[in-house]
C-alpha cells in the first residue's frame, strides 16, 4: 500500500509537470485546420514587358512597340500615349519628332507592375546643294548662284561671297572679273556640311586710256559725271602711270563742271572755292616745275607728300569722310605701301564740302576750270568708285581683287577695269555712265604696249 501510494504521487506529479509543454502540440492540428479555412490560394503579382524596334530613329520615322504580360488582367498606356491595351500585342508609333518614352502598367488579382521603354529620334544628318547657272562667264558678267540645304539652321558665305545666307535661295554673283569660288558651309544639329563652286573666268586683255599730255590738247580731253556720288563718304581706286610733263596734272576731281572753263567755275562760291577735291601730280616749283610731288588739292591749296617717279605703274586710292571732328582726306599713291611717307593727309573744316555746287560733277583726266592746262600725260584705268568710306583693310583688298569685300561689294558706284576710247560704260552694274566732253579721245592702251601692267 505504502509502494503503491508512492507510485500514484509521482504519476500525478509527471502529469502536472508534462501537461503544460503537451498543450500546444494538442492544439496544433485545430490551428492549422482553422488557418486553411479562412485563406484562398496564393496569386502571383503581374510582369510586364515592353519593347521597341528600333529604339533610334530619325525625325519623321516610326517604331514597332511590343509588349506583354503575364498574371494581368487589364493594361494602361502613359507617357508618350495613353489609354487602354490588351494584355499582349504590338502597335507602331506615330511619326516621331522627339525623343519619346512609352509606359505600361498592368494590373491583376496579385497587384500591377509597370514597365517602360524609351525611343530616342537621332538629328538628321545636314544636306547641300550650290550650283552656279554657268560654270565659264565672260569679263563682267553675272552667274546665278542657287543653293538648298537640308536639315540645316545657319548658312555662311565665303571666297568670292561672304555673310549670312538662307538655308535656300539664289543670288547673282554680280560681275566677275577673274576666276571666283563661291563657298557655302551651312551647320545643323547633327553637323556641318560645305560645298564649292567654281566660275571661270577667261583674261580680258588689259586696257587703258592714254592720256597726251596738255602740250597736246588745245582745249580739253576729259569725261565726266554729271550726276556723281555724293562728295562725302567716298572711296576712289585706279592704276596710273604717269609721264613726266611740266606744269598741273589732273588725274580727277570731284568739284563745279559748269561749262564756262574759265576761273569763275573754280571759284563759285562768291568768289571762293568750296566742296571740291582730287588726287594727282602737283609741280615743282608751280606752276611750270619739270618735277612733281604727290598732292591733295582741297581748300585752294595743295598738300604735297612723295615725290613723283615717272614712267611706272602706280596702284592709287583716295579715301573721303566725314565726321563731328570735320571732314577727312587720305591719298595712298602707292599701294601697297601705306605707311607716312607713301600717303597725303588732309583734314578739313566742318564747313568744308557743305555747299553744292551749281554743277556737281566727277570728272577724270582733266581740269573743268582750266580745260587743256591740266590734262593727264599717262595712262589711267582700274577705275573703281564706292558710295562709302573702305577701311584700309578693305581698300588693300578691293585694289587687288574688285569687289572681293563685302563692303566693296555693297557700294560700288563704277568700275571700268580695263576702259577704252570707246567704251567708259559702267562695268560694276550700277549703270553709272560717264561721258567724253567734245570730240577728243585718248589713245588706246593695251598690255601689248611697251609699257607693264
């Protein structure tokens, strides 16, 4: 009895001490039983995939977008479209213009997802045309210049043109006086693009007017604009190749022609003379001197700088301005030298060259007011005439090659490069023709003649 009681004490005791760890093991299988009576099955989120062929494409051009999915049920469209899509499919784009980005979000039981797919528009390379209408012209003609560009913002002259130009067009060359090249550089976003065309041009054989000399003209030999160029701003460019004679030289003057040729015409202003220049050998000593120095004559007096060298070529200009400061005169007599001791400056009043005078007139070879006293003994051609006054830059290059500035070009008044007897007609297209006063001419010069260009 005693073992016995001992015994049950211990099982009792197991019972109490085993009961609290069983009880969760007990109530497993009703927990579980009770947890896949309350949940469905599990679903899987939805996956999207986009893409584009090609993913570049140049402006104008379309793509090919292909997507699908997977666990979806309903897809939208955003960014760069919009609205409903099937689960799956393909659609081409609009032409494209810009870059573009094309999303998709689909949705179903297990939530949405949203892929993305971007097409990009590549700048589109630039294109150029640049014909000339003729490939050879003749001494002072034109050529139609025509252009088209592409894919193109900005177009640049150069060579025998110069500036800004349109991205299509056509403009004459104006005349051509040697072989031209005309570049054309037009610049886009994807580049830059040139192109060259090459006008010929065959030598025009050189010519001049052959001055006697006054010991040959009883009463005048000159020609003469009667309606010139304003006298300020002006630029005058010509070859001249003097002869040694004594006495007054007249290469031009700009100044009263009125058709007395006495004194009077000189001194029309009440007995003073105004509003006159020109450029050319003045003698040593006046008024009869055997040697010569290079003048200005302005304001009834002349001012001297260089001496004259007989029997060569000289490249000439005489440039004409004014400002607040009064009006301004520089004689280069032999370009391409321009430094002090190759030029003749002269800076007048305000005043000065204010009046009109009853005739204005450009006259060339000899003097209006002293007709037969003052003629030319040489030769003069290469005669240009411009509306403004040319930087010496401009000058240096206009001497060389005519109208190769883009100044030169857009104030040319006359040109004759290579005048005659017979034909002083205005070459620069502006239709500025002078003309011979009386029945005398000069002699005809030519590069066969014993003198060089």
């Amino acid at each position: 009895m005693i073992q016995t009681q001992s015994n049950n004490k211990q099982t009792i005791a197991m019972r109490y001490f085993i009961l609290p760890f069983l009880l969760p093991f007990l109530a497993l299988p009703g927990l579980l039983t009770g947890c896949s009576d309350k949940a469905g099955p599990y679903t899987s989120p939805p996956a999207v995939i986009i893409t584009a062929n090609p993913t570049s494409v140049a402006p104008g051009n379309s793509s090919q977008i292909s997507w699908s999915s997977t666990q979806a049920t309903v897809c939208k469209a955003s960014g760069s479209w919009f609205g409903k899509r099937p689960v799956s499919g393909s659609e081409t784009t609009r032409p494209l213009t810009n870059d573009s980005r094309y999303t998709l979000t689909c949705e179903g039981a297990g939530g949405s997802k949203r892929a993305s797919v971007t097409i990009s528009v590549s700048p589109q390379a630039p294109t150029l045309s640049l014909e000339a209408a003729a490939k050879t012209a003749g001494p002072n003609e034109t050529v139609t210049l025509t252009w088209r560009s592409g894919n193109t913002s900005n177009c640049t002259a150069s060579g025998a043109w110069s500036g800004h130009r349109p991205s299509s067009g056509s403009e004459s060359t104006g005349p051509l006086l040697l072989d031209s090249t005309f570049h054309l550089n037009c610049t886009g976003t994807a580049g830059s693009i040139k192109r060259s065309v090459t006008v010929r041009v065959p030598p025009m054989p050189l010519s001049g007017l052959d001055f006697p000399g006054s010991a040959a003209v009883p009463d005048t030999l000159r020609f003469r604009f009667l309606n010139p160029l304003p006298i300020y701003p002006a630029t005058y460019i010509w070859r001249a190749y003097p002869r040694q004679q004594d006495g007054y030289y007249t290469a031009f003057f700009w100044g009263n022609d009125d058709g007395k040729g006495t004194l009077d015409t000189f001194l029309w202003k009440s007995g003073i003379a105004d509003s006159y220049y020109g450029a050319h050998p003045y003698p040593d000593p006046p008024p009869n001197g055997s040697k010569h120095n290079w003048e200005i004559s302005i304001e009834q007096d002349d001012f001297q700088n260089g001496r004259v060298v007989y029997d060569r070529w000289y490249t000439q200009a005489l440039v004409v301005w004014g400002d607040e400061n009064g009006k301004h005169h520089v004689f280069y007599w032999d370009l391409p030298k321009t430094d002090a001791s190759h030029q003749v400056t002269r800076d007048s009043p305000r005043h000065w060259g204010e009046a009109q005078p009853p005739v204005p007139t450009l006259t060339w070879g000899d003097a209006p007011w002293a007709p037969g006293n003052e003629v030319w003994n040489g030769i003069l051609r290469g005669i240009r005439v411009y509306t403004t006054n040319l930087t010496l830059e401009e000058i240096l290059k206009e001497a060389e090659l005519p109208l190769s500035t883009a100044a030169g070009a857009a104030s040319i008044w006359y040109m004759n490069m290579n005048p005659t007897p017979t034909d002083i007609s205005d070459k620069s297209g502006q239709g500025h023709d002078p003309q011979w006063v009386g029945s005398r001419r000069p002699g005809l010069w030519t590069e066969n003649s014993t003198t060089t260009s």
